[in-house]
C-alpha cells in the first residue's frame, strides 16, 4: 500500500507560506545572517538538543541593516509611558513606531519563529488611522495611543486564524475580537502579531507541527519556555512593547523566566480572558482550573503602564471581570517610610527541593532586601498544605478526558510532540461527585494557606503581617529544550489565584556552576528526582546554563494585583541596586 502523506503536512504548508508572506521582502534577513540550522521546522521538533550548536541572536536586529537609525531608536529608547507621549505630542507618528516594531518583529520571526499571525498591513494602517485622529482633533484615541503591542495565539481577533499551533484549526478565521483585544484597541493600542505555542498548550516548551519551534533568542539551546513562548521570545528581542499571554500553570512566568524578562499573571477577573481559543471543551474553565491572562514585558514600569489602563475598565468588556481600581502612581522614594513593607522568603514547595543556584539567587535577593530601608524580610515556615497544591491543580486541569483536544489532532493525522509522548492520553471525565472533592480539598487548602500571611495558626486574624513572598518560579534554571521540570511553583498559585510575577536578577555565572560538588539533600519524591537529573553532572554539562537568566517569583494574596506590582517594584529596585527606601504599606 503506497504511503499516503499525512492531511496535516499540506496544511503546514500552507500556512507557513502564508506566514512567509506577510513578511515584505525588503524586511527580510540574507540567508548568511541567519545561523545554521535555526529554522527547520521538522528538526526542530524531532532533534534532541545535543544537535545544536550554542547560538545567541539578540544583537542581530542591531547588526543586520534592516533597521534604519531612527527605527533602532523607536524600538530600544523608550518605556511604554515613553513612548506613547511621544506619539500623543506628535514628536512621532504612530505609523513610523509601528512600521519600526513590525519590522523588528519580523526579524525576531525570522530568529526565533515566535509569530504565528503577522498583522503587519492592518496594523500599519490602523496606526495611519490613530495618526490622522490625533491630527484632525488634537486628541489621542486613549491613554496607550499608537502603543505596538502583540497577543498569544489563543486570542481571537476578527478574520485572523487562533490555530493555536493545530492544523485542524488553521484557516478558521475567527468571527469576533476578543475581549482583551477590543479592550486594547480601545485604548489605542495597536496589535500587530499573535505568537506561538505548543501543541495542546500543556507544555512548558513551545512546539508545534503548525509552526515549529519557537527558539530561545539568548540560546536556542534553552528553551523559550511556554504556553506564552513565542510572546517570551517577542518581547525579549524587542518586536513589541508588551505581549499579553495566559497562565494556569505558568505560562506567563516561565517564558519570562526563560528570556530574561518580567511576566505578570494577575488574580482570576483583572483582565479580560474570554473570547479564546483554546481546543478544549467550552467552559472547562468555570469547573476546574481556570486560567488568567496577563502581560509581559520588559520593564515594571511597563507593566504597571499596562495594567493601569486595564484593571479599571476589564469589568466593561470582560463576562469574566469583576471591578477594580489601579493607582497611576509608583512608588515614591522616601526619606522615611512609615510602615515597615515586610516579604517573606519561601525556600521550597516541600515537594521539589530547588536546585543549589536557584537557592543561592533567593538569597541574594532576600539580602539585597534586608539593605533596602523601609523593607523587613523574614523567612517564612513550609505551610503543611503547600506540597498538596502541585497534584490537586494537575487534577483540576483535566478534568475531562482529553477527547476534544486528542480528536483534533488525529484528525489530520498529527504526532504527539516528543515531550507529549507517554504523557499525554485519553483519560476519564470526573463525575460531578468526585469534582466537587476536589473543589472542596481545595478550599480546605486555600483556608489552611491563609495562615502563611498572618504568620497565625489560625485561618481568621485580624491583621495580614506578609505582604509578598518571594520563591523559585522553578526549582532549576532555565534548561534545554523540553528539559522544563517542575511545575509546581507556578501551578500552586494558580489553584490558590494568588497573583504573582517573574522579575529577572542576574546571569548565571561560573561562580554558580559548583563543579564536582553534588547535592546532598534526601530526594524527596519522583518529582524531586527527575529535578536533580538538571543537576547531576553524569545527565547534564552544568556549563549549558552559562549565561541563562536567574529569576525570582514574587507572590501576594488574592485580589493585591497592585500591590503586586509594588512588591515587584521593590524587589527589582533592590537587585538592580537602586533600592532606596520605599513608602508603601500594602
């Protein structure tokens, strides 16, 4: 019987031709600048990560011509705020920053493979749009005017594909605009791409058949990370100002963690996240683990230009929003606060010890901390529950038994991506019986953790003593491809909504590598094991993470998004040495 090509290879090729072509040709890369190997789609997928060579492609856009002067000055010289007053006091037109920011992109694209739906055209003619209003009325279209922006795959904008990296859903243009999307625009954003994911968007390394891989810009020897990686691998080489992804059990903040960046995944109803797709069964999310949306980007302060805008409409255009305020200012730099703000130092889950570089990064900031006035650091206990919360949110996300997304990707005769194989199968629905268990060991836990801010045995306390937490975002540094461990320090927050965001510290260095020295630790579980195989020099050359961004995660209870933002503020004050003191008491 003659082999018979499978229906999904001819629909790949479809769309990657689709996708070559909204890149015009004069913002094309010559082949020579383009290192070897980068961007077979194939390889990239089927290849262990010894085949590749270590490459690092950040400087290229700088290097490579196709940006002119002022371009480079657009996409590297100014912050969210920066930049919008820019365009709002008509010193640029919003034309030329989007021009600049699609053509940036379009070079990351080419890097790193993190689009999957330039809009290259129509945002151009959008910002020529935003230009002639400001020209006519004198007045900006709203507070984000002109800003370039870029949203995850999963996002549904009119007439543009949310493929999500299945080729059963390509060329299925969606009929309406997200939520999130209309939010933008109405603010005057402008969104000039979606990025990429990984097949089933349950893996922490962005792989699909659709696309390919996304490559990590620092090292394509790492993983970019993921649900969000292709947004990661955007933001990080500078194609955009702020990309907006999701997380249920880390897909913000691992790809921030990954590209050396700052990702923000905020409590459940602060940000609009409906109007996705998502290949599972409609409204999963309202019975088990419901995911959130928020930003990444590459400085706090863009962040919190972002989420100034966002948080107090999201409840006029988001089912899923609930009201909220976001004070426009930061934090002041006092003589002498009044309150001590005090962050707490979670050294482990209790289920993953964190490998030694990760403890050593946690402490360094946890000093860096202690110098900063107006700042107290204590360490906080292992709350008893927290090791349940790994396990009790990986059964909440499936719920169901996998049918809906596995009947979508046989259908066109797709492979498991590698790190899916053995992992992923079809299973059984949850009655409603054992679902409600569930829900009720988890509001036994969330009951049991309030006692972590209180510093209190008992659930009910008059007084909230923590007001952040700082911990691993992962208990091993950024690793190879489809290498990414534990999942537990991003997923338990999640099941708790706590809000919490990624903040970048420093490269990994020699002094990190500890060569010839082995953990000591009892391994704590199969988790943990799998974790020191990161570690132990007879499974990994501990020099791969030479180089690789260290970050710290920073947590607050329900519902203090703002004073999320404010706790990450202090904390990158801090590491970055320009802590002085702060004025703000959560």
């Amino acid at each position: 019987m003659a082999y018979q090509e499978p229906s999904y290879v001819a629909v790949a090729q479809r769309k990657q031709a689709e996708l070559a072509a909204a890149i015009p040709s004069e913002w094309r890369l010559p082949a020579y600048i383009v290192p070897e190997g980068m961007l077979s789609i194939s390889e990239s997928i089927t290849v262990g990560p010894k085949s590749y060579q270590r490459v690092e492609v950040m400087d290229i856009p700088r290097t490579c011509g196709l940006l002119t002067l002022k371009e480079l000055e657009i996409t590297e010289k100014y912050d969210v705020r920066g930049l919008v007053a820019e365009i709002a006091q008509s010193r640029l037109k919003a034309e030329d920053v989007v021009r600049g920011f699609c053509k940036r992109a379009s070079i990351a694209q080419q890097l790193t493979r993190c689009l999957t739906e330039p809009l290259f055209d129509r945002a151009l003619q959008r910002a020529r749009e935003l230009d002639d209003h400001l020209q006519r009325t004198g007045t900006p279209i709203g507070p984000l005017h002109g800003l370039p922006v870029s949203v995850k795959d999963t996002f549904n904008i009119k007439g543009v594909d949310s493929s999500i990296g299945l080729s059963a859903l390509a060329f299925k243009p969606a009929k309406a605009n997200a939520p999130l999307v209309d939010l933008l625009e109405s603010l005057g954003a402008v969104v000039i791409a979606k990025t990429n994911v990984p097949q089933t968007l349950a893996t922490l390394d962005s792989c699909n058949h659709l696309f390919g891989r996304t490559l990590n810009p620092l090292n394509r020897k790492w993983t970019a990370g993921g649900s969000t990686g292709g947004e990661g691998a955007l933001i990080a080489m500078r194609g955009s100002m702020v990309g907006f992804g999701t997380d249920i059990g880390g897909s913000i903040r691992v790809p921030a963690m990954c590209q050396g960046i700052y990702g923000f995944k905020p409590s459940n109803g602060r940000v609009p996240y409906g109007g996705q797709q998502s290949g599972q069964i409609e409204g999963k999310g309202r019975i088990g683990l419901q995911a959130v949306a928020g930003p990444l980007a590459r400085s706090v302060a863009d962040i919190n230009a972002v989420m100034a805008e966002i948080v107090p409409r999201a409840e006029l255009f988001g089912e899923d929003c609930i009201p909220g305020s976001w004070s426009s200012q930061s934090i002041p730099l006092a003589l002498a606060p009044p309150h001590n703000f005090t962050i707490g130092v979670l050294k482990t889950d209790g289920l993953v010890t964190p490998l030694p570089p990760i403890i050593r990064i946690l402490n360094e900031v946890a000093n860096s901390l202690r110098r900063t006035p107006g700042v107290e650091v204590i360490d906080i206990p292992l709350p008893p529950v927290l090791p349940k919360c790994q396990a009790l949110a990986g059964r909440l996300m499936g719920i169901d038994d996998g049918s809906h997304m596995l009947d979508l990707i046989e259908s066109m005769g797709e492979d498991l991506i590698p790190w899916l194989q053995g992992r992923m199968k079809r299973g059984k629905d949850l009655t409603v019986g054992q679902l409600a268990t569930l829900q009720a060991q988890r509001a036994e836990i969330e009951k049991e953790m309030m006692k972590m801010w209180t510093l209190s045995s008992q659930a009910s306390s008059v007084a909230r003593l923590v007001d952040a937490i700082i911990c691993p975002v992962a208990p091993h540094p950024v690793p190879e491809l489809d290498r990414y461990n534990a999942v537990g320090y991003t997923s338990t927050f999640v099941l708790l909504d706590y809000p919490a965001g990624t903040v970048p510290v420093r490269s990994f260095t020699e002094s990190d590598l500890e060569i010839g020295r082995a953990m000591d630790a009892p391994v704590l579980g199969s988790w943990d094991k799998a974790n020191r195989q990161l570690w132990d020099e007879k499974t990994v050359d501990r020099r791969v993470y030479l180089g690789s961004p260290l970050s710290v995660q920073v947590v607050t209870p329900k519902q203090h998004d703002y004073q999320l933002f404010q706790a990450m503020e202090i904390v990158d004050r801090a590491v970055q040495g320009h802590g002085g003191p702060t004025s703000a008491k959560l």
